[in-house]
C-alpha cells in the first residue's frame, strides 16, 4: 500500500519523510517499520512478477531500441501464461481492480513491453467487440450541469457505436512512463489485432479509463 498522501513532519532525522524506491517505484516512509516492512514485501513480490527470463518461443511483435513487444495467446505454453497472470495481477492491484473474468478468454490478446533490463513494464490486454459507448469530455443536459457527484464521473453517451476491439487494461511501469510505451504497445495491437488490416483508432476503445487512461487516450486519439 502507498502512502503517497501521508503527511509527515521532518524534524531533521536523517531517514524521516517519504521516499520513493528506485527500483519498484513505492512510495514510502523508511522511518516508519510498517511500512518498511510493506515496501520489503512488494519490493519483491513486484521484481519477481515483473522479471522476464527469456522463453524458449517468444512471439516477437515489435522491437525498438529500449525493448520489444511479445505477444501472448491463451494457447501459449504455461510459463507466458503464468507470466501474464503475474502481471495482470500486480496491474489489477494497482488499478484497485476485483478479479474481472475476461467475455472471451480464448480471444484475449496480451501485449507484453519487455525492457532492456529483462522486465516487463508494459502491459495491454484486449478482447474482441462489436460495440462501444463513447465516453463524452463534458458532462451534458441540465441534470449533470452543476452537479459535484456528476462532474467527476465520466458521462458515456448511450448511443452503442461499432468498435472492433476493447483495451481492457493498458499499464506502463511508473518509473517509465511518459516514454512512448503506451503509445507503441496501441500502435502494436493496432497492427496486430486483426491480421492483416491496421485498425482505425475509432475501432478501439478503452473500457472504463481511468484518469491516466483517459488523458493518455485522449493524446493518443488526436495524434
Ligand atoms: N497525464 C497527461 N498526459 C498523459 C499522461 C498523463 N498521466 N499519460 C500519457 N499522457 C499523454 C501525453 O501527451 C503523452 O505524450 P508526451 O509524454 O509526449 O506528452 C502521450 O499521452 C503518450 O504517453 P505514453 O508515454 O505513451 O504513455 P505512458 O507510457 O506513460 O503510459 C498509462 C500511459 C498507461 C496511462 C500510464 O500512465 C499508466 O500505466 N497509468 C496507471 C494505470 C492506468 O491508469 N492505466 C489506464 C487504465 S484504463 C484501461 O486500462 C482501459
Ligand atoms: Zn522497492
């Protein structure tokens, strides 16, 4: 658990306030024995789920100068699958997500960015559609306007539009975002979702974004 928004009074002792680990991106107190002790156990249960040893048959689906991204289908040997299932965990548990059970296992497709220090620190994961509902910026029609609960909450438009595939989770390792991973792991399943056509951006859609998921979105979208 972070402790982001703990307010702590620095009365001048060397290891007092918050800090955050280089290596799995925690933030927290290394004055405080709990959390020490709560950094100690995600520390390693997220290096461990993120560590990519290398498989004997990885499905090579776009290299870059930083990493690659692997594609993973459910009919990959256990040792993808378990990896998959690794990560999905640690994204689920970060996007505060309950075990969501995927529409269609057998067609979910996951795209794993693989640095060149052997982790995994993106991850996408998509599924089949046929339709979506527009997720509208600007909270419309008197009953909204005005309203503090509404304008917080994404306003979707009811009208179902024809989309082909939906991103169920997209995630990119906090220590490196901001670096175009997102961005390469759409453009990839864009490439690769539907073999030999490219998708158009109104043919994907982003199930229930969050708020990074949206501003990213919205970036992705307009470019
Ligand atoms: N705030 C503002 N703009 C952003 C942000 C942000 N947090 N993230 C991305 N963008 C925009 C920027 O314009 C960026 O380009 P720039 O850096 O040149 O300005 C552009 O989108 C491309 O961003 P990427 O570098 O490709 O995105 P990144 O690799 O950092 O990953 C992501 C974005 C996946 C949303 C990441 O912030 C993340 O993992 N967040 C936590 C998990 C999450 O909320 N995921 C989305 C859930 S929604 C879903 O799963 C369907
Ligand atoms: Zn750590």
């Amino acid at each position: 658990k972070e402790t982001k928004d703990q307010l702590v009074i620095d009365a001048g002792q060397k290891y007092f306030g918050a800090t955050m680990c280089k290596s799995c991106g925690m933030i927290y107190s290394a004055s405080n024995p709990e959390d020490e002790m709560q950094h100690a156990q995600y520390h390693h249960r997220f290096l461990e789920g993120i560590k990519y040893t290398g498989w004997k048959r990885e499905r090579v689906v776009a290299e870059f100068w930083d990493g690659k991204i692997l594609l993973v289908l459910p009919r990959d040997p256990s040792y993808a699958i378990r990896k998959v299932t690794d990560v999905q965990e640690l994204v689920d548990y970060e996007l505060g997500f309950q075990q969501v059970v995927p529409k269609c296992p057998e067609k979910t497709k996951t795209f794993l960015f693989v640095s060149d220090d052997k982790r995994v620190v993106g991850c996408l994961i998509a599924e089949p559609i046929k339709q979506a509902f527009r997720v509208l910026s600007e909270p419309t029609g008197p009953e909204s306007s005005g309203s503090k609960e509404n304008s917080r909450a994404w306003q979707c438009s009811n009208v179902p539009e024809h989309a082909v595939c939906g991103i169920s989770r997209l995630w990119v390792f906090k220590l490196k975002r901001r670096k175009r991973i997102a961005r390469r792991l759409v453009d990839t399943l864009r490439n690769c979702f539907m073999f030999g056509c490219f998708l158009s951006i109104n043919e994907i859609a982003f199930s229930d974004p969050t708020q990074d998921g949206k501003l990213f979105a919205t970036k992705y979208c307009n470019t």
